[in-house]
C-alpha cells in the first residue's frame, strides 16, 4: 500500500479530507497498562477521546502495577482517536479498557470493527494471552505490535512469536506508543494485513 | 468496511432542535460511528461525541441487572450537568439518537420530538438516501 503517516500535527482542527471514501474500524488491544491509551492518542489527528480515572486502592488488589511507576490513571470506558492513512483511507480507533472486569464493553466495541492491533509488553507477555484469545473466539484478525518500553527486555522477534504462539501469518511488529511515526507503522501492518486477508480495498 | 458519513440526513436532525434550549443532535451507529450531525456542530467532535457515546449506551445496558431484570431492553440515557442535560435513545436497528440541551429545556418535549425524529429517521433508514446527489461533505 506504500502508505506514508499524515503530514498533520496531532493536534488543532484537521478537518477529513472531502477524498475520504472508506472508513475502517480498528480496536487497539492489550492487557493493563500497556499503553493502548498513549497510542490512540499518539496517534489521533484530532482530538482524542479519553475516558481516564484515577486508579483508587480498591484497585489496587487486581491491578497488577509492576514497573510502572508512573501510572496513576486508567481507561474506565474508551479512547477514540482518527487517522486518515491516505487520500482514500481514514482509520477510527477505538481503545478498550485493560482489566477483565471491563470485558462485557469491549465485546460491544468489536462491533463493526474490521481488526485489532494487540500492544503487547515483554515484561509480561503472558498476559496478552488472555486478549488475544478473546480475539480467537470472536473471529477477529489481529496483528502484535509491542510496545518497546525503556526498561523492557529487547528480545528477538522470532523468540517472541515464539512465545507467543502466533500463527506464521500474524504480523508481529515494535512499536513505541508515544511516537506517531513508529504507532502508525504498526498499524499500517495490521492494515495491509487484513488487506491480504480481504483480498482487495473495496471502491465504494 | 463503510464510507466515512455524508450527513445526508443532517436536516432531519436539525429538525428536533426547534424545541427551545435544544443544542445539539448526533445519530450515531451501534458500533461507534458518526452517522449524521445537526448543523452547529464540528465534524471532529461529532465524531469523537459519537465513540463516546456508543460507549455510554453500551456501559447504560450492562446495568440493567442493578434494575432487576438483567434482559430488560435499554431505552434512554439521561446525563445531567450543571450546564444541560444529554438525552440518548434507540434510534432503531443498530443506532441511537443524542440530543444535547440546556439546563431549562423542557425535557418531555424533548423525548417527544426525539421519538418522532426516530420514527421518521426510520423511514428514511429503510429507504436508503440517494448517494448521486448533492457534493460530499
């Protein structure tokens, strides 16, 4: 597809483009506090929805928090972020909340949606098992992107597909959630993805 | 995979905006997308009104159990602020209607002409608009 990032800032008024003839549905994926929230909004070229609260002690028990010392708030509900790709192309992006106990919503999001980027974190890659096997059930293609955090162990991708089990075919990419020009890389590999899967970009 | 909205049915929202204090008005589909918008709105935030929006409808029917019955069908969400209020009702298949106001609006007018405008929109729904006419948003 040879789609190169837009040219707009991620803030102030981008208006779509009038060209704009197809819009897709993307999920962007992940277990707590893998940055899904940084992405969307790394991302957005207009401004993002955010539905963050601070994290309360109540939490505190099920909320697993190891090596993120910073982390003070969490998706209760959604994010929602818009990307035109190219003249013809805009993404929507819908970002769920992490914890388990926000599943029920999540299951509604995937309505419509055409895909999922799974953000994955090598510290705790176990973790992403559970989303991605969600994911299975649903009948969702999803590529892996992982979220290249300053402390996390860099292991060779191979090793984790690997550890991962993913299919041959899933794209398994990095990415640093808070840089625009790599988080739409990875999406961009999603997107030729179940482009290949489609077969061919619908005209309408 | 769809094409981004052309508001074609924008002037039927517009409509329920003649009860006084009325604001604004978004038809949004179940799965998040903007489907059309009143006219004083921005695209942008009508877009990013309507992710949100399917988020609160979707989070309103996962309480229905605290209700007593948990397959009991969502009808409405009311949201207050000091400012106004935010009505959300079903728009038919797979769609919801959201209609901002301000604080004094009269609020069974409003649910009034909300369902009126759902069972026109409904018509209009069935019988898709034509997409040769008129220039693209």
């Amino acid at each position: 597809m040879g789609s190169a990032p837009a040219s707009e800032p991620a803030t102030g008024e981008v208006h779509l483009r009038p060209g704009v003839q197809t819009a897709v549905k993307l999920l962007v994926v992940g277990h707590f506090a893998v940055g899904k929230t940084t992405f969307v909004g790394a991302l957005s070229e207009i401004r993002p929805l955010r539905t963050e609260e601070v994290m309360t002690e109540a939490g505190a028990i099920v909320d697993d928090l190891a090596g993120m010392t910073d982390k003070t708030t969490t998706t209760v509900a959604l994010d929602f972020g818009r990307l035109t790709l190219n003249d013809r192309l805009v993404l929507y992006l819908f970002g769920t909340p992490g914890q388990q106990r926000f599943a029920p919503l999540w299951h509604d999001m995937t309505r419509g949606a055409l895909g999922a980027l799974v953000l994955a974190d090598t510290r705790r890659l176990g973790h992403s098992f559970e989303v991605m096997g969600v994911l299975e059930e649903l009948g969702l293609p999803y590529a892996v992107a992982l979220n290249q955090f300053d402390d996390a162990p860099a292991h060779e991708l191979d090793e984790v597909r690997d550890a991962l089990d993913l299919l041959p075919e899933t794209p398994l990419v990095r990415c640093d959630a808070r840089d625009r020009v790599s988080s739409t890389r990875a999406l961009i590999s999603l997107v030729e993805y179940l482009l290949t899967r489609i077969g061919h970009l619908e005209h309408t | 995979m769809t094409g981004p909205t052309n508001n074609a049915l924008g002037w039927m929202l517009d409509e329920v905006l003649k009860v006084p204090e009325a604001r604004h008005a978004i038809l949004l589909s179940a799965d998040g997308m903007l489907r059309a918008y009143s006219k004083d709105i921005d695209r942008d935030d009508a877009e990013r009104l309507a992710a949100g929006l399917s988020g609160v409808q979707s989070i309103s029917r996962s309480t229905a159990e605290f209700c007593g019955t948990p397959h009991t069908p969502w009808r409405q969400t009311l949201i207050e602020f000091a400012d106004g209020y935010v009505f959300l009702v079903a728009a038919g298949e797979g769609a919801y209607l959201a209609v901002s106001t301000g604080e004094d609006v009269d609020m069974e007018a409003v649910t009034y002409r909300m369902h009126k405008l759902v069972d026109r929109l409904g018509k209009e729904l069935t019988s898709p608009a034509r997409q040769d006419t008129g220039s693209p948003a």
